[in-house]
C-alpha cells in the first residue's frame, strides 16, 4: 500500500529508473491524442447556438448563445478574460449547453470592438498593451450595468424560479480574469 512508501523511497526510486522514458512519454502522449479524438459525451444534450446582440445602456454588446434545443435551463454567464469572446470560450459553452445549461458567452469589450477582440494568440508586448488598453475601459460600475443587461436578456431563457431550490440560484456567473 502506499502507507509503506515514504517521500525519500519515490525519490530513490525514480532516480534508480531514470523518471518517464521515451516509450513511456510517447505512451502518454498518444493516449492523450485519443482521448481528444473521442466523441461528445455520452447523452449530449442537442444544441442550438447563435451571435446575438443585447442591448445595454452603453450600446449593443454582441455575445454568443448556447442551449439545449428543448425546453427551459438554469442560466450560465461567462465573462472571458483578456482576449474576450473567442471560438475557445464558444466551445466551453457548447460544452456546458450539453450537459443540460442555457449559456451566454458575452464581449465585455463591445463599447470599443466587437468580437474577436484579438486575433493573435501570442501575449508579447504589443498584444499586451492593446489587450490592457481594452481591460482599462472597463469599470466596476461598467462592469455591474453590464451583469444587470445580461442577466436580464437570459432570464426568458433558464429555468423557471419555483422550479429551482432557494439554495440554488438559477443563473451562475463565471469570470476568467486573472
């Protein structure tokens, strides 16, 4: 059992073999490609996705939808990071609308450009000043009358309130800033 095994014991023994080998890291590595490969998961919900814009008292802010095909869901807002609405953060909530989620992708940066907001993928230092310039036009203040508009556009869509326990409400706000 691994009650037997101390630190200093694994320490010596992946010194004695040498640690992950080359036969093993290929292993590894293409059993990662075939996990990849498989399908959506077992029972996925069927989908229905659209760019849609929401009126705000700043302007229209575009954003992309996501839900099951049928009936009413509990809500999920995500608010992406830095680089802002993109095909990753679109597949995310595809993902999530087939696991039984009504989900709104939004651009928190619709006030300035419209989705994508950067095509480069690198984060060297003029991706990085444009994509902070971005970040800096954005207030709490902007930020809360964002949420409210947002909020208020999905509400038709997710789960009725008396359906859903008090402990559970039926929207969830995701943010990936860091």
């Amino acid at each position: 059992m691994c009650d037997n095994d101390s630190i200093k014991d694994m320490v010596e023994y992946n010194r004695r073999t040498g640690g992950l080998s080359r036969r093993e890291f290929s292993a590894l590595t293409l059993g990662a490609g075939l996990i990849s490969a498989l399908p959506a998961i077992a029972n996925a919900a069927e989908t229905k996705d659209s760019e849609v814009e929401i009126k705000t008292p700043d302007g229209t802010a575009d954003a992309y939808f996501v839900h099951p095909a049928t009936g009413k869901h509990p809500g999920v807002l995500i608010w992406p990071d830095l680089y802002g609405l993109r095909p990753t953060f679109k597949q995310m909530a595809k993902r999530l609308a087939e696991s039984g989620y009504s989900v709104l992708v939004v651009n928190p940066f619709y006030r300035t450009k419209k989705a994508p907001t950067s095509t480069s993928t690198a984060f060297d230092d003029s991706t990085r000043a444009a994509l902070f310039a971005l970040a800096g036009s954005l207030t709490a203040d902007t930020n809360v009358t964002d949420a409210k508009a947002f909020i208020a556009w999905q509400a038709p869509s997710v789960i009725e309130q008396d359906l859903v326990p008090p402990s559970a409400p039926p929207l969830f706000v995701r943010t990936w800033w860091y």
